[in-house]
C-alpha cells in the first residue's frame, strides 16, 4: 500500500510575513526525504502547513494513505494525525509532568494505534531499553538525548504510516545527534514507514537520506535527487561547509 | 486634563453636589445618596486592583467590613471625629491588603482571588468571635442627630463620603495616567514579559493591593454610623462583594470613569428597587447583569460606546440558551412583585430582545423576536400582573429558545410537549392553593 | 489535667469521616481547578444545586438522596459540559479567563444562591433515609453512618475517579491537556473536547458531592460559600493535579476542624481552612503530592 505526500504551490505566511513561498515538494512511498536548511527558513513552517497547525494561504497538501487520497488542507490538525500522519515536533513537546509510559499510552489515543498497542509498547521498550527503565520518571525529569527518544517512540505508538520528524538534533549533543538519526532510520525500516526529516545538521541528515531538498528564504532552493546530488551541490557548500 | 487639575474640578464638582443637596428637603435623598457614593468609593477600589493590573477580588466586603469594625472598636474606646475613623479604616484594611497579596502574589492570579474568598469567610469568623465588638450579636453605634454647621448627621455623613469619592476617583484617575499606572497595565497584559522586561511586578502589585484594601476600608469607616447597628452579617455582607465587582465591569474596568458609570447607575437602580423589591430579587438582578456583561459586553458600557461592538459569540447556540434562561429568571421572580418591579423587568426583556435578534439573525429567523415582544407586553399589561400568564408566556418563549437552537423538529416537538404539560400541572397547583395576594 | 485521650481518638474519627466528605466535595474542584486550571468558583453552587435535586425528589416521593445523585450524574455532566462550552467561546478562546472568566463564575455562583434562595427561603432543608440516625459501634467508638456512609461513597468516587484518570485513554489526556494542548492535539486529541468532557465530569461529582452533603447536615443555599474556602484549601493542600493528595490533604483538614471544634469551639472551625490554605501558599506552594 502506497504512502506519500505531494505538496504544491504552498505559500503561508504569519500576518503579512511571508515565511514560505511556491513550495512543491513530494515524498514517496517508503522514502525518506530531508529538508535542509538552516533555521528561519520555513522548515518548521511548513511541517505546521503538512499538520494543519497553520494553514497555507495558497497552494493544496495531499497525502495518500494506504493508497487512499485525502486533501490536507482545511482539516484539523486531529483529522492529520487520525489518517495516520505522526509529527515529532521540534523541541519534543512531551507532557513533562506524565510519566513515560503515561507519555507513550497517550500516544495511542487514536483509535486504530489502541488495537497495536501491546505490540508498539514491546518494541518501544526493546529499542529503547532505556524507557523501559524509567517508564515511571517523569517526562520532563529526563535528559535530552532520553526526551527526544521518547518523542520518536511517542509518535510511533500512533502506528503512523507517514512520519514527520522536525529538527531532531536541536538541543542535542553530537553523539546523541547521531544515535537519534540512526533510530529515526531504524524505525522506518521496521514498520515501513514514509519519512519527512527537517533537519539542520547537514552531514546527520544525509546518512539516512534517500534525496532531499534545500529550503532558503521559504523557497526550494535545491532539489537533490539522491544523497549523493545533495552532498556535491555549491549550494550545500556554501550554507553548511562555508566553501 | 492634568491631574492635579482633575482633581480640582472633581473637588469643585463635588462641593457644587453637595451645595445643591443642601435645598433637598427629603432626608431619604442622602441616606440613598450615600449608599451609591459608597459603592463608586468600592467599585474605584475594586478596579484598582482589578481592573488596571487584572486582580480579581473576591473578599471586597471584608475589606469593607474591616474598616466598619476598626470604627466599632475605636468607638467603644474612644469615639473620634469620622475623618479619623476612615485614615484608621483605610490603615487596618491596607495592611491586611497588603499582606494577602503578600502571601499569594507571588504565585498565579488565581490564588489571590482564592485567598480574598476566603479572607471573608475567616474575618467574619474573627469578628463573630470577637465579643468586644458584639459578636454575632452585632453592636449599637448611637449615631448624634446632629451636626454643627450642618444640621443633620446624616448629611454630614454624605458630606464626607463625597469627599471621600471625589479623593478616590481622582486618585484612580492619577494612578491610570501614572507611570504607576502604566507599570499596573503592562501586568494586566502579560505579566510575564514584564516581569522579564524589568518592571518590578511584586512591588507594584503590592501598591495595588495596599491602595485598593485602605480604599476600601475608609468606605467603610463611616458605616457604623450610618447604619447606627452593626453585626457580622450586613457588614460583611454578599451585596458589597458582588456590587464592586460587578459596578467596574458593567461600567468598563479600564479606565477610572467605567466604574463610576457602573455604579451609578446599578447604585442607583437598587436604591429605588430596595423600596419595592426584595434584597434577594436585587442580588439576582445584579448577578444577572454581571453575567450578560462579562459575555455581551466585555468592556462595559465604555466599551459598547467607544467600539459599538458587542461579544461576538452572543449568538453560539450554548452562550445563547444561557443568556436566554438566565434573563427569563428575573422577569419571573420580578412578575410576582407587583407592577414597580416591572419597569426594572424591562431591562431584562430589553436583553432578551437583543439576544434573540442576534440569534434569529444568525440562523434566519428575525422573526422569533416576535415571542419576547409578546411576553414583555403581557408583563406590562395590568390584567396579567397575575402569576399564570405570565409564567405561561416565559415558558413559551423558553419554547422559542429551543427553536432558535434549531434542533431536529423531534426534539422540538418533546420538548414543547413537555413543557405544556408543565403548563396544565402548574395551573392545576395555582388552582389547588389559593393564590398569594400581593401586598 | 488528663489528657481526654477517648475525646481525642473520638474527634479524630470525625475528622477522618469528615475528611472523606470533605474529599468528594472537593474532587470537582481537583479536576477543574487541579488539573484544566479552569478556576470555577461556581462549583460549590453546583454542589447546592445537586443538594436541592436530592431534597426535592426525596421529599416527593421518597427517593434515596444518594440514589437520585447516581442517575444525576450525566444530567450534572451535560450541564458541566454546557458551562465549558460558554466559557470556552467567550472567554478561555479569548483569553479574557483571568478577570472576566473569573467574574463569570462569581455571577454563576451568585445567580444559583439567590434562585436557590426565591424558590425556596433560607430555610434548613434535610432529607431522610435510613442511614441518617443509626450508629455502628466499632472497638467501642460510635461510627454514626449518617458520616460513615458517605465516607465510604467518598473513597468509592475516587476510586473510580483515579482509575478514569490513569487507566483510561480519556483520562490520560485530561491530564496531558494543561501542559501542552498542541501536543495533545499531535495525538489526534481535540483538546476541547477533552476539556469539555473533564468539566462534565467534575460538576458530574458535584450531584453526588450534594446528595452527600445534604446527608451530613441540612442545607441552605448559603451553606456553599462556607465550602469554598475548604475546597480550595484542600486542593492547593493536596498538590494541583493529584486526587491521592488531595484525600490525603481532605482527611487532614476534616481531623484539624474536628479536633478545633472538639478543643476550642465549633465557630472557630471555618477559619482552620484559611490558616492551612495561607500556610500551604507561604510554604510549600506545591501542596503535598504536586507534580
């Protein structure tokens, strides 16, 4: 069954700040695709269009799930998540004061995630030994590296099809950046999963990138059609290798 | 206009009030007059706090009953002239001003509203047990009839609660255009980013609590005397803690002339009222009108009349079945009052109207106003002042309020049959129990 | 002098019976305020309402108080979740709930007393059944059930309100909905809905709070005003967001008043809860289980 999302023509803006401009850009099914770009650019801005937390001024968002075709915009952010789109949003955003079991029930709240969550909590758990250990600590009582592998095994309990995941590696120290990465890859691979990464860290995100895009000023600047395009592009260069 | 000259003309203004009272004949003008002075004296207080940094009080009347037993206590001492009496009122109810907002402002604005709820309830069990000043007795404070110069005392008690309110509105009007003003609504609008922007928050809260405590306590110094018998329960009574909250937010809280409007006018409606209608029938009218500001005009008067702009979510169909049914109370309970009552029932059809237009217009159907038309007609003709039909024409335009939800038709139809029988079964108890004779 | 050690373990049952009262009325409040940080002072006029609901029917036709509070609880939910609805739209939307959502609640509050006090006086009012009078004694101590029976119905709500909150999907996100609504809507949550569905619930205790109260003593419409200040005090007390804490608080101020009314006078009593509220802001503002 196919996944994706196409997004076309996408503009938005905050009051009369325009923060994304003509924006198309589409994943496919079992892909994982990066959007590069430093901050203020419209990575997040964007992610906020594909969830229905702000909603673009022109342009359509489609997504395919499970082969069945849904416009995107004009629904409610619950209505996104229901069709089995998950966001790891950028600073986490747990529940600090519920525990991490709590935090990862809650995750389940959907309707079809409740019928897996047995099955979603074991392999929480096993890839992440570490909340297994503190299922009773409190979200907010735990370090960085431990908040964000809670984030990502959150947004799996709601047994999504496409997984959206911004900025993963802010606040995070480099060794971390890089464990959070390979499980990012490791849980698409598990369940298959559709993957669109916004990302700063250029050399992180190109590890597990099938292609990407390059976002400057809320405008595609770049478009790599594989990991190897995007890592010998001048544009990449000049914003992350300051060549 | 420059405070200090505001301050002035308010003086003059004052003094000019006060000449002219002096050719009313009729003692019964100062005793209401007092009142409302009393209660534009509460309501400034009240809005200090409240209104310019975003404070609610809850425990108004402790504060004011604070100071009306500082006088019991000083008068079984040592009786002293009133101007003394309100500095000590004003002083004894600043500190416990003070030291509330001590304790809980600190934390979240919630917990200062909590804390003055229940200073009421703990003063007045203080005072209760407190048998110097009576107890839950009450104490006699022998008011002098007279007054040197004056004439009689109690215009001399008007004479200093004018005073009195000329000091505290032009103060409120000063602190507004202060700096000090300017620090309380930068709290008020996000307290927060004051905080982090480096206005010493705590310390202006804390002048706030303190003005608006010692305010409140000195208009309540002289009320011993007013009253001339004082016990826990008038002086802490409900009607002071719901009127200075609802005066500045009928009036507008945002400046210094919303709550005098408020009070005015609601002061003045329940001095008339309190001669035909029951003190419960005026805390309902009050509380009624508190609700339908806070959702149909959150700015108070002042607002409606600087934006003409009323609360846009009037017409949602909950906001809307609340308002109906809480204004229907009033014209019921006013309906078995006798014919004066009515004139004030007025004021709730008027609402009723403005309510249900909203409403019917939302939907499409200007024309349910037609049923309030009815029912405010039917209240004002002689013939119906009796219970039935009146109570007969509320409940079918309580039909009309479900009508205007626009629900399924099988839910109208329950609905009105349900009521109707209500109708037969409420004839059928008139008919059983002779009816009340109004006096 | 002897210490009355009997007068003190006496006291200090009544208290513990009292406390679990004390705790149903306050779990409204513990929700409400607790955990939506919705300050709805309004809830004790709620709980006088449902009071007067299990007098009117028990005195017409004799229904059990506690009985007719059962089959209240979804009316009172609907009613919760209707009073949410208006302050949602008119003021929690706007955020105007700090000044005029609160005087809503007041005017709320205020318009129940005064309706409460046209229809039917200021009168006490009481109910009958057949666990007001009889005692049970236990190890030589009077346990009057007209106490006994709702302390137990007590520890019964939070029981099953515990188990709402932890265990069901529902009761998991009441919790999480203060702390990060957006979030909560990343899990296909509506936190309106989740909002509206939690106020229901907590003035759906306030039908059985009042069926309760009305068991212990008679009532009049003012009597609410009195359980205010407790309730809020309990509430801090226990810790914001924590039912375990705010039994435990309840119990402690239930045995405090009774051991103040038994050593120094029952018109002292209502003040104890003001003292307890004041200390608890002063030190320690978290209350004893706060998260």
């Amino acid at each position: 069954m196919d996944n994706r999302i196409a997004i076309e023509g996408v503009h938005a803006a905050y009051g009369s700040v325009r923060v994304i401009e003509d924006v198309t850009l589409n994943v496919e099914s079992g892909e994982t695709v990066v959007l590069l770009g430093t901050n203020g650019n419209g990575k997040s801005t964007l992610m906020k269009c594909i969830m229905g937390i702000v909603r673009p001024s022109a342009g359509s968002i489609f997504a395919e799930i499970d082969g069945v075709r849904h416009d995107l915009v004009g629904r409610t952010t619950e209505e996104i998540v229901d069709l089995g789109i998950a966001l790891v949003p950028e600073g986490r955003r747990l529940f600090p004061k519920l525990s991490v079991e709590e935090n990862l029930l809650l995750g389940a709240y959907r309707r079809s995630a409740r019928k897996q969550i047995g099955k979603n909590l074991g392999f929480c758990f096993s890839m992440f030994p570490r909340l297994a250990e503190r299922r009773r600590q409190l979200a907010g009582s735990m370090s960085g590296g431990e908040q964000q592998m809670l984030a990502l095994a959150r947004a799996l309990m709601l047994a999504p099809r496409i997984l959206l995941v911004d900025e993963p590696s802010v606040g995070l120290a480099p060794i971390l950046v890089q464990r959070t990465i390979e499980s990012i890859q490791e849980l698409k691979e598990r369940y298959q999963l559709t993957v669109l990464m916004a990302e700063q860290n250029f050399s992180q995100a190109i590890r597990i990138a099938d292609r990407g895009y390059v976002i400057v000023h809320g405008k595609i600047a770049f478009e790599g059609r594989s990991a190897d395009e995007l890592n010998n592009n001048d544009l990449i260069r000049k914003f992350y290798l300051g060549m | 206009m420059r405070s200090p000259v505001f301050f002035v003309v308010a003086l003059v203004v004052g003094a000019v009030v006060f000449a002219a009272s002096r050719y009313v004949e009729n003692e019964y003008f100062f005793f209401a007059g007092y009142v409302v002075l009393q209660f534009i004296v509460l309501a400034t207080a009240w809005n200090i706090l409240g209104g310019y940094c975003g404070y609610v009080n809850f425990g108004s009347a402790a504060f004011f009953a604070l100071g009306a037993y500082a006088t019991v206590t000083i008068h079984k001492l040592y009786p002293m002239p009133i101007p003394v009496l309100m500095l000590v009122g004003g002083v004894v109810s600043g500190i416990v001003g003070f030291a509330t907002g001590y304790l809980t402002l600190r934390l979240r604005g919630a917990f200062f509203a909590i804390a003055t709820l229940a200073l009421a309830v703990v003063l007045q069990t203080l005072i209760i047990n407190w048998d110097f000043v009576g107890g839950a007795r009450g104490a006699y404070v022998i008011r002098p009839n007279s007054f040197p110069l004056l004439g009689s005392y109690i215009q001399y008690l008007f004479g200093m609660m004018l005073l009195l309110t000329v000091i505290s509105v032009a103060g409120a009007r000063a602190i507004e255009r202060s700096r000090l003003g300017y620090g309380f609504a930068t709290i008020r609008d996000d307290e927060l980013a004051a905080e982090a922007s480096g206005v010493p928050t705590l310390r202006l809260k804390l002048i706030a609590t303190t003005i608006s405590g010692a305010l409140m306590g000195m208009a309540g110094a002289p009320f011993p005397y007013y009253i001339g018998y004082v016990e826990p329960g008038t002086a802490f009574g409900l009607a002071y803690a719901v009127n200075s909250i609802a005066m500045p937010m009928i009036g507008g809280t945002t400046s210094w002339i919303g709550p005098v409007i408020g009070a005015i006018l609601l002061g003045t409606v329940q001095q008339v009222a309190t001669v035909t209608i029951s003190s419960a029938v005026n805390l309902l009218i009050v509380g009624i009108l508190l609700v339908d500001f806070v959702i149909i005009a959150p700015n108070g008067i002042v607002g409606l009349v600087r934006d003409r702009r009323i609360g846009s979510t009037t017409v949602e169909p909950t906001v809307f079945v609340l308002l109906y049914v809480l204004n229907l109370l009033p014209t019921i309970f006013l309906a078995k009052q006798g014919q004066a009552a009515q004139s004030i029932g007025l004021v709730f059809w008027a609402i009723l109207f403005f309510v249900t237009y909203a409403r019917g217009r939302m939907i499409g159907r200007v024309w349910l106003m037609v049923f309030p038309w009815i029912g405010a007609g039917l209240s004002l003709v002689p013939v119906t002042s009796e219970t039935p039909v009146v109570s007969t024409v509320v409940l079918w335009s309580q039909g009309v309020a479900w009508l205007a939800i626009d629900p399924p038709t099988a839910v109208l139809i329950v609905s009105l049959v349900i009521q109707v029988i209500g109708m037969i079964y409420g004839a059928a108890l008139e008919r059983r129990t002779p009816a009340m004779t109004t006096p | 002098m002897n210490f009355p050690v009997e007068l003190f373990i006496n006291s200090m049952i009544a208290g513990l019976l009292l406390g679990g009262f004390y705790a149903a009325v306050t779990s409204g409040i513990s929700i409400s305020f607790g955990i939506l940080d919705i300050v709805n002072i309004a809830h004790p006029a709620f709980i006088i309402l449902g009071s007067y609901i299990a007098y009117i029917l028990n005195t017409r036709f004799g229904f059990d108080p506690v009985l007719v509070s059962i089959v209240m609880l979804p009316v009172f939910y609907w009613l919760g979740a209707a009073v949410y609805q208006v302050y949602y739209l008119s003021f929690e939307q706007r955020g105007q709930e700090a000044l005029r959502g609160l005087a809503f609640f007041f005017g709320l509050l205020f318009v129940t007393e005064v309706g409460l006090i046209l229809v039917f006086g200021v009168d006490y009012r009481y109910v009958q059944a057949p666990y007001i009078g009889p005692s049970i004694r236990l190890a030589g101590f009077d346990l009057p059930l007209r106490m006994l029976v709702p302390f137990l119905l007590s520890l019964l709500l939070f029981a099953v309100l515990q188990l709402i909150l932890t265990r069901s999907f529902i009761g998991r996100a009441i919790m999480a909905v203060s702390q990060d609504p957006l979030a909560l809507r990343l899990m296909a949550a509506d936190p309106i809905r989740i909002k509206r569905a939690a106020f229901g619930l907590s003035i759906a205790t306030a039908a059985l709070a009042g069926a309760l109260l009305i068991v212990i003593q008679p009532v009049e419409p003012s009597v609410g005003r009195e359980y205010i200040g407790r309730v809020f005090a309990i509430c801090v007390l226990g810790g914001l967001g924590s039912l375990p804490g705010t039994l435990i608080a309840a119990m402690l101020l239930g045995v405090v008043e009774s051991l103040t009314s038994t050593f120094y006078g029952p018109s002292w009593a209502p003040a104890v809860a003001f003292g307890l509220l004041l200390l608890t802001l002063a030190f320690r503002p978290s209350g004893i289980l706060g998260r």
